[in-house]
C-alpha cells in the first residue's frame, strides 16, 4: 500500500492553510500561528513552532511537512548580485537572482522549469521546458534570499524588498501556482511585501492577463520588446496569438481593476540593428501612449549562439532620448550580475527538456558557418 503524499505547508496561501486547519478539525487561527513560523521565522520543523501544542505538532508531522529544493550552487558577482542554482524534483534546476541596490534588495524569481514561450533572445527559452514550478517551490526561492543574509527576522533592513517574477518560465502560464505565491508575499502574517513591490513579467498571455485583473492587485509588467507586430512575432512567438492591439487592451483592463495610480512596466530589449532604430522608437511612442505606463529599456546580454548584439552607448541613449522627449518614463536597465551569467536573459538552470527545443538550438548552434 502506498503511502500518502505529505501535504508541503510552504505551498499553501493563507486561505487554503485555513482550509487545511479546517480539514484536521483545528481552529482556523493555528493558521496565522504557522504563517508565521514559516515565513516570518523561516521555521524548518514543526518543533520550532513552541505556541503548538505537542500534539498538535505531532498531528502535523504525520500529515504534512515542510519541503525545500536543495541548493546546489550559490555564486557572488562583484557588484552584488547573488545567484543560484536549486535542483528540483525530476532532477532539473532552475535559477534566481537577487540585486542589491542600496537598501533595495531585488529578487527575480522563477515560476517554470524552463519556459513554455521560445523568446528568440532569450537563453531561457532555448532550454526548452520542463514543467511549472509549484507554489513551494517558488516560495522556497524566497526563504533562500533572505536567508543569506542570517536567520530570519521580519524588522531586518537586509532581507528582501522586491520581488519580481523574471526569472527563468512565463508566469501566467503557471496562474494559480503564481497566484498563490504572490498572495503569500504580500500577507501581512506572511512576507509582508507592498503590492508595489511584488511585480508579475508576462510576454503578453492575453486571457490570463484578463484572468488576473479583479483576482489579484499585484504590480504587473509587460515584455515587449518590439513595436509593431510582425517584428514582434518574430522575437516574442505569443504575439501571433495575441498581437499588441489585444495586449493594451489587456494592460487597460487590468489597471482599471486597481484602485491606485499604478502604471504598467513595459520591458524591452535593445537588439542591435533590430528593434533600436529611431523608426522603431518613434512606432514605440505610439503604443506607449495607448495605456499608462512606464518605459524599461534592458540592452541585451549576450549568450552563445543568440545571433543577436547587444547596441553601443550611442544608440542606446538615443533611443531613450526619443522616449522621454515624447514625455514618457524611461529608464536604461544597469546589467548586473553578468560576470556570473546572472544577467537579465542569462538564466538557464538545467533543464530536461520534454520539448526538444533546446537540441534543436545545440545542433543549429553547432552547424558550421
């Protein structure tokens, strides 16, 4: 007879631990108390959790548990950035970065093994993909940041500040696993993060997007990265499903879901000759003006094989000049972390890959010229 799976508690958002504590027959509010001990105090055992009674704890550990992915490799850039290398169940790994700047800790998060998505400049993408993370699995990329820093402590200035979920996978296409996360970043018996301050990257998935507005009010940003369609079909495959004219009404509708000012963040990476031309910012102005947003300009860091440049200082201020003369927010994305290929783009994990993409990319890469 096999035995039953252990439910993992890292992986329940505050309303499904309520419901746990609800199946088990306890009062609702040992919820709040093991919140915390999770994710306040980073608690590994159930016997950590003194204000339980014994046999609570004892009726816990043979019901459920408290799992990590096991870290594999912790690399340090020069300038900060941490990152690293977390094996998961089947064996793949994936990545997570955090950026220091000043007080802002940043950690860019991953929410699949690999990506479901083939951005063309995108070294995740050619990995292929593997399966979504689980809601655990995220939250445990969480509990690894703020941990480097020493034990837990919620009132401590080192841990985390940010979160933004650019890593390695397209977020919305693991919507209820990432919901979940998010809502436990931002419970106040949890993580505690400002709704400002968790930020969902999407390529545009268009009906999740819709799905999201009225369910969750975390900050949302946009991969672009082209301004008219059939470029940006080219770089951003899920563009011919859902073409630019679809995703601001998209971004539209989410903001007007909120009951704040927000503005959308609008990613785009610079490719030299491609899409850093002054036409192809001027066309840019165009669509920036259809919804309110901010503009996030990443000069494109290379990897093997990418046939892409990244463009010089010149045409990088150029293009931003152009933007902000037309009287839109624009900011240059400083690279960070590329000494331990921890830059936006870079992250690859190891993926074992149920597409076959990824030897598709290794013979193309491998052709000779």
């Amino acid at each position: 007879m096999q035995t039953p799976t252990k439910v993992n508690l890292l992986g329940l958002s505050p309303s499904k631990l309520e419901a746990f504590f609800d199946e088990l027959g306890e009062k609702r509010f040992r919820a709040t108390q093991v919140l915390k001990w999770l994710h306040q105090r980073g608690a590994s055992s159930f016997d950590e959790m003194t204000n339980l009674s014994k046999s609570l704890r004892e009726k816990l550990e043979s019901v459920a548990d408290i799992r990590e992915p096991e870290v594999v490799v912790e690399k340090f850039s020069a300038d900060g950035t941490r990152k690293w290398v977390i094996r998961m169940d089947g064996g793949s790994s994936i990545e997570m970065v955090l950026i220091p700047e000043g007080a802002r800790k940043t950690l860019c998060v991953s929410s699949q093994v690999g990506c479901a998505l083939d951005c063309s400049f995108c070294s995740t993408g050619k990995q292929g993909f593997n399966r979504n993370l689980s809601t655990a699995e995220i939250i445990a990329q969480l509990r690894v940041a703020i941990r480097s820093f020493g034990p837990f402590d919620p009132s401590d200035e080192r841990r985390v500040t940010n979160v933004v979920f650019m890593g390695m996978g397209e977020p919305l296409l693991n919507f209820d696993n990432v919901l979940d996360a998010t809502q436990l970043m931002m419970d106040d018996n949890a993580y505690g993060l400002s709704k400002r301050r968790v930020t969902l990257s999407t390529a545009g998935v268009v009906p999740a997007m819709h799905r999201l507005a009225g369910v969750s009010d975390v900050s949302l940003a946009v991969s672009l990265h082209a301004p008219n369609d059939e470029l940006r079909s080219q770089l951003v495959p899920v563009n011919s499903r859902y073409p630019i004219r679809e995703l601001v009404d998209a971004c539209n509708n989410y903001l007007k879901h909120l009951n704040d000012k927000r503005v959308i963040t609008v990613e785009y990476t610079l490719l030299k000759g491609v899409n850093d031309q002054i036409e192809h910012a001027q066309q840019l102005i165009k669509v920036l003006r259809k919804f309110p947003c901010k503009l996030n300009l990443i000069p494109f860091n290379p990897f093997p094989g990418s046939g892409y440049e990244k463009p010089n200082e010149e045409a990088i201020l150029r293009f931003k000049q152009i933007i902000v003369n037309a009287g839109i927010i624009t900011t240059v994305r400083k690279t960070r972390g590329d000494d331990v290929d921890a830059a936006c783009g870079q992250l690859v994990g190891q993926v074992d890959d149920r597409t076959r993409r990824s030897q598709k990319y290794i013979s193309m890469v491998q052709q000779p010229s």
